[in-house]
C-alpha cells in the first residue's frame, strides 16, 4: 500500500521529509495518524518516528518552517513536539522499550523501526508510514494492521501481557478504540485484559478517567460499557454502576435490571447531544437505586427518593473519578435530582405553576434536562415507548409554552434582598431571606406577576401581615421600570 499521493496533500510531511533527508536519518509517520488515513478519520495529532533524535528532527523542521515556530522539548523522553497551523506533530526516536507518552520512565535505549514497533500497543497502531526518499508513501506493516482494520479488530501486536505490562492502561485503551471506532477485541487480547485488570491499580484516576470519558464520547457508548463491565474493569472502577446490574424477584414481581436500563439511556441521550456532562447524568440518573430499593407486599419493587440520594452521591463519585467538582458537576448533580420531573407531570393535570417551578429549578439545564428525561422512557413493549413519548411530547410543549410567556429561564424575582434590607432598613438576616422566598413562591404559583409593581406591592402586605414589618412612609421611592 502507498500512501503518497494522500501525504503530498498537507506541505507538512515535504517540510518533515527534506529536513530528515538533510539529516540523515529516516523517518515515518506513525500510530494514529497513519490508523486514521486508512480509516478515512480526520486526525489533528502527527506522530513521527525517526531512525536517530526525534528533538534534533524537530528542531530541523522548526528551521525549515521558519517564522517564530516553537519546539516544546522533553529531554528525558527523548520526544519533542512541533504545533504549526491546526496541526501536533509529535517526534521521537525509534525506541526498544514501550512507547507510552504518559510515561516516566526515560528512554534508554535507542532502536530500530521494528523494535518501535514491536513495542506499540495494538496492531492497528503500529503501522508506519514511510517519509524517505527511496519509498516515500510505503505502508510498513509487520503485524497485519491493516487487515485488522478491515477485519475491525483491536488487537495487540506482541502476546497481550506483555504488552500490557509494559503500560496496564493499555487495557483501557482497547476498550476505548473498540468503543470509539466499533471494532471488536480479539479473544486472547480480551482474555488477557481480563486476568490483568487489577494491574490497572497502578494507573492514575485522570488516565483512567481521559479513556472513561471516551468510551462515554463514542457514538453508541453502552457497547464500551458492556466491554468494561466483561472484563470486570468496571468493578474496579465504578463499582456504584456495576450494583445496578441484576433482577431480583420475590412474589413473581421483577423489577428491570438498571444496569442494562441505565445503558439504553445513555444510548438515547447520546443520540441527541454529545456533551459528555448530559451523558455523566445519564450514567448516573439511577445509580441510588440499590441503595433505596424496597419490596412493598402491595405495589412491589419501590425506589423512593433514589433522585436525591442519587443526586447527593454525585460529589463522591466525581472526587473518585477525577472529574471536575466545579459547575459540571452540579448540573449532572441537578439533573440527577430532577430526572422524575418531566415525567411526573404526564401523570398530573399539568398547572401552569408546577412547570414554573420546574423551569426555575432546571434553570440554563431545562433542555439537557427534557433530553434526559425522555431517554429515559425505555421498555420492551414499543407501543408503550410510543404512547408515553407522546404523552411527554405534550409536556414539552407546554413547558416551552410558560417558559416563553413567563420568560422564565433565568428566573429571578425582580425585588432582590437588596431591595428588601434597603425599603426595612435591614442587616442581612433570616427574615430578609424569608421574605424573598415567600415572595419567590407566590411568583412561581401565580399569585404575584414578576413586575417590580405588583411584586413590591405584595411584599409590603406579607411583611407587614406575616413578620410585623412597618410599611416605609415612601412607598416606591427607587421604583425600578419593569422588566
Ligand atoms: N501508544 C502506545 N501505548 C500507549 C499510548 C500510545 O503504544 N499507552 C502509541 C500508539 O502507537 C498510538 C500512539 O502512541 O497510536 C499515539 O498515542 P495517542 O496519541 O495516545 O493515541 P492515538 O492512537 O493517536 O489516538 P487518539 O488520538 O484517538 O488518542
């Protein structure tokens, strides 16, 4: 196979290739890069391998490239990295221990292609592409990568432990590329990951999440799960997610297997938005189940209150996982809390005031929170899917609806608490804080429009009715222009 006419395309591999000839030393494209060309995946990343110092190549490219270009040196790695246009171009020499760019052990050992190769994690990213005179374009391929990309099917190019030993998050890696690009594992590298997995425990929580939010990443998610949960990694990992798996039945009543309901979720939110934080809510929208599951004599399998127990485990989970405790994670936790919502309200006579209070609880979340719900409308029976999506159809409708009238997206009562400690003369306090919820509630029922006239009106008669408040002589003296 060449590829010369595809490399010609972008002037970078030229520039790469005459610096290298310059040098004396040959070079080839490798890893991912060379895997995406065939799998006709755009790649931003350019790995290049040289027959000698992957920094002095780079340093010659830069040269070559001219203008202010930078070179990002790692000296004890032996790697050095070029970032010209949209593209990361990545050297190193050829090596004979494991390529691994997490890695911190120095390199010792210089090598040849073969020996490089040898050492990458799976055959379909071990090929190499040449950049030298005599065969620019040439496919190098000693373990058949090619073939597996035909055949979809991650493997590795040595005997998998030795390959995983060399970097156990490797193991992870397989499952991802299976993920992401729907390939399946073949059985002695999945055997393999299997016997290994607890050697995972020397990888870091942030490598181990990066792969994670990968798998999560991918078009159809639940496939990498389902690899994550055989190999029993996903019982290192995330054990709250393995607990939802199973049945249990007492009396002839079942309740479904959450696991598996948890999977379909996220496969219908993936569909609808790939943003990864929407898709942790999935994950997670069940995961207090085990932990409030009951059997009632009379109405069977219950699960009361697993949203906010669920909600409250999010934290924990995060910290665990190296996520971001910041604002993401308080609307996975958000959405956690609220996912019965939308739904509850096919049930009710909808009144204008409880989509009030659910839009301004949901706040900037609502959309992501619709998308969530109605994933989560899952069943065997595909009439009932059908009726229920319906039903649900309705309540967005009207949740649009209210929110547009109401404007109520960001809804904040147009009297502040500054507001009320300067028309009282109050430090900040409970009562200030009392007053601003009654007033927050009799906006969200109805009672009071959010203008600041009628809602200032009926903040003086609560405070004085409820709290004794004296009603100020100047009634609206920094009257506002409604809004
Ligand atoms: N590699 C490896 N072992 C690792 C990490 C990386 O052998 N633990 C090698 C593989 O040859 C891989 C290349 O380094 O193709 C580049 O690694 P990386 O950028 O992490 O992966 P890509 O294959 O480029 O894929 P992606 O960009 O999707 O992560």
């Amino acid at each position: 196979m060449n590829f010369a006419d595809s490399l010609k395309e972008n002037k970078i591999f030229k520039v790469i290739a005459e610096a290298a000839k310059e040098s004396s030393v040959d070079a080839y494209v490798i890893g991912g890069f060379a895997r995406d060309l065939i799998l006709k995946r755009e790649s931003k990343d350019i790995d290049i391998v040289c027959i000698g110092s992957g920094i002095d190549l780079a340093n010659a490219v830069a040269a070559k490239l001219g203008g202010d270009i930078e070179v990002a040196v790692f000296k004890n790695f032996g790697t050095a990295m070029v970032k010209h246009d949209d593209w990361e171009i990545e050297f190193v020499g050829a090596r004979k221990e494991s390529y691994n760019r997490d890695s911190r052990k120095p390199i010792v050992e210089e090598g040849t292609l073969e020996d490089d190769q040898n050492r990458r994690d799976f055959t379909i990213n071990a090929l190499a592409i040449s950049l030298n005179a005599k065969d620019f374009g040439n496919l190098l391929d000693p373990f058949g990568g090619v073939e597996d990309i035909r055949k979809k099917i991650i493997k590795t190019p040595l005997q998998p432990e030795i390959t995983f030993s060399d970097d156990p998050l490797r193991m992870m890696r397989a499952l991802r590329f299976a993920s992401q690009l729907n390939f399946d594992i073949a059985p002695e590298t999945f055997e393999a990951i299997k016997k290994n997995k607890d050697r995972l425990s020397i990888v870091s929580m942030e490598r181990i999440a990066d792969e994670l939010n990968k798998i999560i990443l991918s078009s159809k998610p639940s496939y990498g799960f389902k690899l994550l949960f055989h190999s029993g990694i996903l019982d290192k990992i995330f054990p709250e997610l393995t607990e939802l798996q199973g049945v249990e039945t007492i009396d002839n009543k079942s309740h479904k297997d959450n696991f598996y309901h948890t999977l379909q979720v996220l496969d219908n939110v993936s569909k609808e938005s790939d943003d990864l934080w929407l898709r942790w809510a999935a994950i997670l929208h069940d995961i207090a189940k085990p932990a409030t599951k009951r059997f009632d004599e009379k109405i069977g399998w219950t699960f009361h209150g697993h949203e906010d127990r669920g909600a409250k485990m999010v934290p924990s989970i995060f910290r665990r996982l190296k996520l971001p405790l910041n604002e993401k994670m308080k609307m996975v936790a958000n959405l956690v809390r609220l996912h019965l919502r939308p739904i509850a309200l096919v049930k009710e006579n909808i009144t204008d005031s409880a989509i009030r209070r659910l839009v301004f609880e949901a706040g900037e979340d609502i959309n992501s929170l619709m998308i969530l719900c109605r994933g989560d409308i899952t069943s065997k029976n595909d009439l009932k899917v059908k009726k229920y999506l319906e039903n649900f159809r309705k309540v967005e409708l009207k949740i649009k609806e209210v929110e547009e009238r109401d404007n109520l997206r960001n809804f904040q009562p147009v009297v502040t608490g500054e507001d009320i400690m300067k028309t009282f003369g109050l430090k900040p306090s409970r009562i200030v804080g009392d007053l601003k919820t009654d007033l927050r509630e009799a906006i969200l029922e109805g009672h009071v429009k959010n203008e600041y006239k009628e809602a200032f009106e009926y903040l003086l008669e609560i405070a004085e009715k409820k709290y004794n408040l004296k009603t100020p002589s100047v009634k609206i003296s920094t009257k506002k222009s409604d809004q």
